[in-house]
C-alpha cells in the first residue's frame, strides 16, 4: 500500500473513532441526566469525560497526519442527535427495563469500538497511531467490564452496581 493511500485510510479511521466517540460522549452524559442514583450519575459522567479525552486524542492524531484540524461541527450534530434518540422522549426517570436496555446499548458500542480499534492497530505501522490504537482497546474492555457489572447488579439486586441503601447499625 503506498503512503498516501495508507494516510487516507488512517485519516478515515479516525473520523469512524472522533465519530463514536463523540456518540458515547453524548450518550453517557445525557445517560447521567436520566438516573437518579448519584452511584450512577457519577459513572456515567465520568465515562462521559473518558470519551471526550479519547476523542482529544484521536483528533490531535488526525491533526499530526492531515496538517489540518478536524471538522467537528457536522459531526458533533449527527452524534448528538443519534444519541438521543435513544432515549425516552421525556426526560423523566428512566425505569429499570428502559436502564438496562440503554446499558445493553452503551456495551454494544463499546464493543464496536473495541473492534474497530483493535483491526485498526493491526491496519497502519504508524507506530504512535498503533499505540493509541491499542491504548484505546484497553480503556473501552474498561468501559464495556463497568457496563456489565452495572447491568449485572442492576438485574440481581434491582440497584446499581456498588450502591447499597445505608444500614442502620444494630
């Protein structure tokens, strides 16, 4: 493949990972509005600001190769709008059916994130693309474990994850 060509394909890829990234960014933070345990709502932002240091990441490399920076407003738009589609029209609370299907969403994405940075890694032999490539692997596995154990606890207990009602000593 020769270096233009394997340039543009890097340069597509990244858009493909600034775009999922900028969906689970919104996602999680609109996800953050919806429930109402402070448990959850941290999670959530926190995964949200995660998404957005990623898509820092990818684009300062889209900028390294291109020369140019990264068009976002079009992008951010479409993302925006996908991600919340997905949620209830109302903002009201979500209940426990709703929650789970919007966790079993937000696995589905990071899994799909997973894929394409793991056949991406494989794709360039930019060495600095490869290793963010491989870093960003690690931290969605990250994501995608929080997620399970956050839809595990939710079925067992009907709570989430690490949150239990305060006891009273005896």
């Amino acid at each position: 493949m020769n270096n233009t060509n394997d340039q543009n394909n890097i340069l597509d890829i990244l858009k493909e990972a600034i775009s999922i990234e900028i969906y689970g960014q919104e996602y999680y933070s609109i996800f953050s509005e919806l429930v109402e345990e402070e448990n959850a709502k941290s999670i959530f932002r926190g995964l949200s600001r995660d998404e957005g240091d990623h898509r820092q990441l990818l684009e300062k490399e889209y900028r390294k190769i291109s020369g140019k920076s990264f068009e976002e407003g079009v992008l951010d738009e479409k993302n925006r709008k996908k991600a919340s589609e997905v949620f209830p029209e109302s903002l009201e609370p979500m209940n426990i059916t709703e929650t789970q299907e919007a966790l079993k969403l937000g696995i589905r994405t990071e899994e799909r994130s997973i894929e394409l940075y793991s056949k991406s890694a494989q794709k360039t032999d930019i060495r600095s693309i490869k290793d963010l490539f491989l870093k960003l692997v690690d931290f969605e596995k990250d994501h995608k474990e929080i997620l399970k154990d956050a839809l595990y606890y939710l079925g067992q207990e009907g709570s989430w994850y690490g949150y239990s009602p305060p006891t009273i000593e005896g």
